[in-house]
C-alpha cells in the first residue's frame, strides 16, 4: 500500500489502508490473493459468529483450508489479522472524506467538513467497536502507526490549520483524534451508554468551548 498522504486543496490522493506500510509492495500474485480472501473471509465468519475475541491464528487456518504456516506469513499475528479485516471498509470511508461528496469530501468550508469528519469517525467506530478494541487491545499502540491514522491525521490537520492559521495544527490534530480511540469509544458508547448522536454533539461542544 502506499504511503502517500492527502494534498492540500482538497485533491485526493492513493488511499492507505490499515496496516503499517514500509515501502511500496510487490504486486500480489492470483494464487496469493485468493488466499488472503479465504483466511479474511474465515476470520470474518468467526468474527460475526463468536466474537473478535474467538479469534486465533489455528481457527482461521482451519475454517479457511489454508496452512497454518501461510497464515502466519500472511498477517503475522492475531492483531494484524483483525486491522486486515477492517481495511476494506477503512478504505470506503478514507474514499468518502478524500474525495466524496461535500460536507463530509472537498467543496464545503473546513468547519463543516471538520463537523462532518467527527460524525462520520463517530459512526464508523460505532459499527465495528469490537473489532477495533480487540485489535486495539492486542497491540494499544499499532493505531498511530496505521496507514488509516496517518491519513486521518493529515486530513484532520489540514482542516484545522485553515481554521486556525498559525496554530499547531499538526498537535491539535492529534488531540482531536485521541477521544477516538477504542478503548475510549467503547467507555462511553458502552459502559456510559451514550448514543452516537450525544457523542457527536459533545465533541462539537468541546471544539467550541473557546470560540
């Protein structure tokens, strides 16, 4: 995957997906990618059965017919298997605030892309939280070296430097995005129980505290 990063002035750029990328990587061969299919499709089934948690490296080499051996060469560990399982879908959302359609894509002042981007990571979050604290769990610090949090965080950037020329907005962008965590999310969509919308509506609060 790619390590490019968003441009300024709303052009989009190759999109990242979830894993640490190193470099750019040798095209994938037919018999290659079929298997990866089968092992993500495996884990997936797993995933929607028993929980992210009933995941193992042995399971999913059963359930999907391949080698335990190429599984492991494949994704590494349990932790990296889980982020491969999300890159799909954290592909179509870098899509929708890359180059979508406004408030969320490029067209709409930074404030109401900036309102739109928390609505839409609050949402994603939500939809697949157990997967997110699992993957989280197993490696707390693996999200700042992702490829998806890379992006996130040049776009979420960017936005915040047209707002506030001058600032820092390479740390407040990193600020912003902490509550996003899903350890955090998962305190208080879960143990708090507050909705998604009381979500969304508190961190808009807590960016206007000092307007």
């Amino acid at each position: 995957m790619s390590t490019e990063t968003p441009r300024a002035g709303g052009t989009a750029a190759p999109l990242l997906g979830l894993l640490p990328t190193v470099g750019t990587p040798a095209p994938e061969r037919a018999d290659a990618a079929r298997n990866r299919r089968k092992i993500l499709d495996a884990a997936a089934r797993i995933v929607a059965e028993d929980g992210p948690e009933a995941v193992t490296m042995n399971q999913v080499a059963h359930a999907s017919g391949i080698g335990v051996g190429t599984v492991y060469r494949r994704f590494g560990d349990v932790s990296q298997l889980l982020w491969a399982l999300l890159d799909d879908r954290e592909r179509q959302f870098q899509e929708a605030y890359m180059s979508g359609p406004p408030p969320l894509g490029p067209g709409a002042p930074a404030d109401a892309r900036l309102d739109a981007f928390i609505d839409a990571l609050v949402d994603r979050v939500g939809e697949q939280r157990e997967i997110l604290l699992a993957a989280h769990s197993a490696a707390p610090r693996a999200r700042y070296h992702s490829g998806a949090y890379r992006v996130m965080h040049t776009h979420v950037a960017l936005l915040v430097g047209r707002l506030r020329p001058g600032s820092d907005s390479t740390l407040l962008a990193h600020l912003l995005l902490a509550p996003f965590s899903p350890d955090v999310m998962h305190h208080l969509a879960v143990e708090q129980e507050l909705s998604a919308e009381r979500l969304k509506t508190g961190i808009r609060e807590l960016l206007r505290l000092r307007a």
